[in-house]
C-alpha cells in the first residue's frame, strides 16, 4: 500500500501540460531514495508524519492542547511537502515500517 496515490500527487503539482517534468520528479526522488535510504527517514522525521497531536494533562487525564491555528497551518504545510516527495520517490508502508523496524533493533 502506498502512503498516497503518487499520479494524484504528481497531478496535483504539475500542470497537465507538464507530463515530462513530473516524470523527471517521480524518478529524481525514486533515485534518491534508492541512493540514500536516510533521506526518507530525514522526511519523515522533519515532516511531522509521525508526531501525534499534543495534549495537556488534566489531573491526570489527557486533554487536547489549545489548537494555534498559525502553527497547525505551518505543521500541515510541511506534512503535506514531506508527504509529496515520499509520494513521488514511491515510498510505500512497508518501506516505512521496516525503517522502522531497524531503528527499533538498532537502539
């Protein structure tokens, strides 16, 4: 399963009439990822796709934290960027989960 539809994404960056340059995208971070499997983990991490919303506890439940709604806009733009290039370089769930997987047995 792939993190999103990567024609949706690529259609949604470049205009119809561009159907080499999305094709030169996808396969410049395809090699980048095949290159340096680091890269993806970089995104991931800078991106926020793995960071959960934050909460405030209150006497000793967990409360949604006070929404900024400058800073939610600014967290959604870079997930949105991070998710686009893992989009375009193909990166799937399982490529995520076994990142994962090696960082875990790693520690």
């Amino acid at each position: 399963m792939k993190i999103s539809n990567p024609l949706a994404v690529l259609r949604s960056i470049f205009p119809q009439h561009a159907p080499e340059a999305a094709t030169g995208f996808a396969a410049r971070w395809s090699r980048a990822f095949a290159r340096d499997e680091e890269l993806m983990g970089d995104l991931i991490v800078h991106g926020g796709l793995m960071v959960t919303q934050p909460v405030q506890m209150d006497q000793g439940f967990p409360s949604p934290a006070p929404i900024d709604p400058y800073r939610l806009a600014y967290e959604a733009g870079r997930r949105d960027l991070a998710v686009q290039l893992l989009s375009a370089g193909n990166v799937t769930h399982t490529d995520i989960q076994n990142m994962l997987k090696e960082q875990r047995y790693d520690d």
